[in-house]
C-alpha cells in the first residue's frame, strides 16, 4: 500500500503508555463478556454493555514507554490510514448533501476505558458510538500477522476502515435503529442482526478502498489479496473452528468467511454505498 507520503490525521489520540484500572467501569463479569466478544474482533461494545454510564472515575497513571521504531512507524501507518478515511467519506457525504464528522482514533496499550466501557487489548479494535472513538492496541497488528495468518499493510488498513464504517453507520443511524430493534429480539436473532450490521461495515471497508485507490492510487499488487484474506481469517465460522474445535452459526455474530469477503469485494468494486444494504438481502 502506497501510504508514506500520505496526509497524517490530526484526530489521533495518543494513550499508549497510560495503565488504566476499571475504577467503576464494568467489573469482573464485565470485562470477562468483552474478552469472549474478543472471539469475533472489533464488535462494538455497546451492543453487550448497552451504553455503560459515563461519569466513571477511573484511575490513570502515566508511565514512560519506549517505544521501537517500528512501532512508531505503525502509528504514522494507522494515522495515515485514518486521514484518507477521513478524506473519503468527506467526499461521499458532500456528494450526498451530508456532512461527514470525523471520529477519533484511540491508540492505547493493554486496556483501557471508552464512553462504552473497560476494554483490554485481548478484545481488537472497536468503535464506541457513545463518544465516536475508534479504539486499538497496535499489539493487534502483530496478532493479525502471527496468530490470525493475516499479514500485510493493507490488512491492517482494513481493521481500521472497517471500524470507520462503524463511525458511518453510527452518523447515518443506523446503528440507533439496529440497537432499538435488538431490544424485541432474543439471542438468535439479535446475532444474525448483528451479522448483517456487522457486514454492512465490511461492505464500507471496500467503498472506502474503491474511492481512495480511484483518487490517490494507494494499491500495490497483492493488497486486495491482503485485505480478501483478512476478512476470510476473521469469519465466524473460522475463528470457532480455531478456538473450539466447532462451528455454532447461531452464535455467529460477525459473519461467515465467505460472507465477510463477499461483502468487502461488493463495496470494492461498486464504490456505491448503496450496495451495502445487508439488511435488505436476501442473500448474505
């Protein structure tokens, strides 16, 4: 991926190196439901915590962290990254007549606390609608290569425009309608609306990729393949399969391999936002 020479974002929000205790955020039961959850990477936590209260008082101590050039070059990555998200959806929105308000992205080592709750690093990105922060532990990235067999820099761009597309469906509401209608569901089907909430965002990976390669040919030969592949390694169906030795569709949450990667190909070859629509489909 061609991203050196890329416009860096001014919406980063730098806590690597800040220890973060639970203060009255969450608690054991809490923080356990959002390891589990960690199983399916990057759902948003509002969906289990159901908007945990702000007003908490966590503890935070600052400490001095050394910090090795290739993380450092990791950070200008995820920053350059989110600018050219940002530079995208600006322009998609315009087009629509929308304004588009960028979100923050939160690097942050080992846990820490969000408008959605306490989260440690063992959970993977995710995206807080409740303060419209994308939130990530670069250690991520060493797992998506080592464990998850997903290596590549456009992979990795591929975590954070999957997160954005959260921000997105969060600004358009849909995210809002699809916690309302959770409400009135029971556990089956509030899955299989979060496989298709979760889809969607796929989807809106690609539209970001289709445009950005359209303006600022960010492509090199083999990223498609990196991103195809990381959105095959983290399908349910797999990740169950690896971790307990089965595959449970009903507790499926983000979506098959197949379909995960079908819905990235969709939005990158349409680039029209309109082709996201997983709800409406019959097929998945």
């Amino acid at each position: 991926m061609r991203w050196e020479d890329g416009r860096r974002s001014d919406n980063i929000e730098d806590r690597r190196g800040m220890r973060v205790s639970r203060g009255k955020i969450g608690g054991g039961i809490g923080t356990l439901i959002l390891v589990l959850v960690a199983l399916y990477f990057g759902v948003d936590p509002s969906i289990i915590l159901d908007q945990a209260p702000t007003g908490v008082d966590p503890t935070v101590e600052t400490r001095p962290a050394a910090r090795s050039p290739e993380e450092n070059q990791l950070a200008e990555f995820v920053s350059v990254v989110l600018a050219d998200t940002e530079d995208t959806w600006h322009e998609i929105f315009r087009i629509k007549g929308e304004t588009y308000v960028q979100p923050k992205l939160v690097l942050f080592t080992g846990a820490v606390n969000s408008a959605c709750g306490f989260a440690e690093a063992a959970m993977g990105p995710f995206y807080c609608p409740a303060d419209r922060k994308v939130y990530i532990d670069l250690s991520f990235y060493r797992d998506l290569k080592n464990r998850i067999g997903a290596p590549g820099d456009f992979a990795q761009a591929y975590v954070i425009a999957h997160e954005v597309g959260h921000h997105v469906q969060n600004l358009l509401g849909i995210s809002d309608k699809v916690q309302t209608a959770r409400r009135g569901m029971n556990e089956t089907q509030g899955n299989q609306l979060s496989v298709r909430q979760e889809l969607q965002a796929d989807c809106l990976a690609g539209v970001w990729a289709h445009h950005a390669d359209r303006a600022r040919q960010i492509l090199e030969k083999g990223d498609i393949e990196e991103a195809l592949n990381a959105a095959s390694a983290i399908g349910d169906d797999r990740l169950q399969q690896r971790s307990q030795g089965r595959i449970v569709p009903d507790s499926f949450t983000h979506g098959t391999s197949a379909q995960r990667v079908r819905w990235f190909r969709n939005g990158l070859e349409t680039g029209d936002i309109n082709q996201c629509n997983t709800f409406a489909a019959d097929r998945l």
